[in-house]
C-alpha cells in the first residue's frame, strides 16, 4: 500500500516537471495591433497586408484590430484614448488611422505598402526578442475597463493535479478499508 502511494507521488511530481517544460519552450505569438476606422481605405489595405503575409509569418503573431472610430468619426473614447497613450510612448503624432504598433519598439501612423518590409522585419524582431514587452494591452485594459486573469496556467494545472492526486488518494484509503472489511 504505501509502496503504490509513493509511486503515485512520484509520478504525479515528474508530470509536474514534465508540463512546466513543456511550457517554457512554447514561445507565445506576439500581438500586432492595428486602431482603425470602420470605411477607411488605409485601415483596410494595411489589415489586408497583415493577413497576407500570416502564412509566412502567422506563426510570429496575432492580429489585434481595434475601431477607434465608426463611419462618422465618432470615437470609442476608451480606445481613442488607449491609442493616444500608446502614441504618447511612442513620440508619434497621431492624427488618424490606421496606427499600427508592435511591441515597445515599432510603431507606424498611417499605412503605405512602403512599410511592408519594415513591418515584417518588426514582427520577427519583436518575436524573436527575449525582453519583447506588449505595451498596448494593458493599456487597452485599464482604458476599457477589463480585469487581468488572475489565474496563471501554473496555477490551474497546480490545481488540477492536487485534486486528482487527492482523489487518488481518497480512493486508496477507500478501497483498502473496504479490504480490510
């Protein structure tokens, strides 16, 4: 009995192991974002770029879009102001849309197909980078009024495995009381 419950902690601690391997080598995709304005040609062909290139590149990142504006200008005052802060850092103005932001380090008020290069070399930089940091985000979550998940993926497969190491165990006792009846 005591042979098979040490077993059972050994395997459940060396799965343990296994899954927090597991995700330290998984890279996350970056986040690309694009504010833009619903009707605005420059929105739409830098959004039709940006999914062009997802067979190269789609492993390296997510598109994000957020309409900061309708039709008629009217703005989503929380994104607007999002989009502002993050110009901010930046140093860009920003009149319009579309503004595309990737990372802390690459930023790009309005859209030509002249930027194309450099959006791409930005995506598999920030990719690549070790300290990439997503600054956009949580700006877009304090702006828009979203909480944080405050449960990491640690947490929850921590959790998991203590309730089914638990259930294991409340099983055992079970079954060798019933034994022992």
């Amino acid at each position: 009995m005591k042979k098979l419950l040490i077993g059972i902690l050994c395997a459940l601690s060396l799965s343990m192991l296994n899954v927090k391997a597991a995700e330290e080598t998984t890279k996350d995709k970056i986040n690309v974002y694009v504010f833009t304005k619903d009707g605005c040609p420059y929105c739409e062909k830098a959004k039709t770029f940006l999914n062009s290139i997802t067979d190269e590149y789609g492993k390296y990142f997510n598109l994000v879009v957020y309409e900061v504006y309708d039709a008629e200008w009217n703005a989503n005052e929380n994104l607007k102001n999002a989009m502002d802060t993050v110009a901010k850092e930046f140093g860009d103005k920003v009149n319009g849309v579309p503004y595309i932001v990737i990372g802390d380090e690459a930023s790009w008020p309005g859209y030509q197909s002249a930027f194309d290069d450099d959006i791409k070399k930005a995506i598999k930089k920030a990719y690549e980078n070790e300290d990439y940091k997503d600054i956009v985000a949580p700006l877009i979550n304090s702006s828009i009024g979203e909480k944080k998940d405050e449960h990491s993926n640690d947490t929850i497969i921590t959790v998991a495995i203590l309730v089914v190491l638990v259930g294991g165990i409340g099983s055992l006792v079970y079954f060798s009381r019933k034994k022992q009846k």
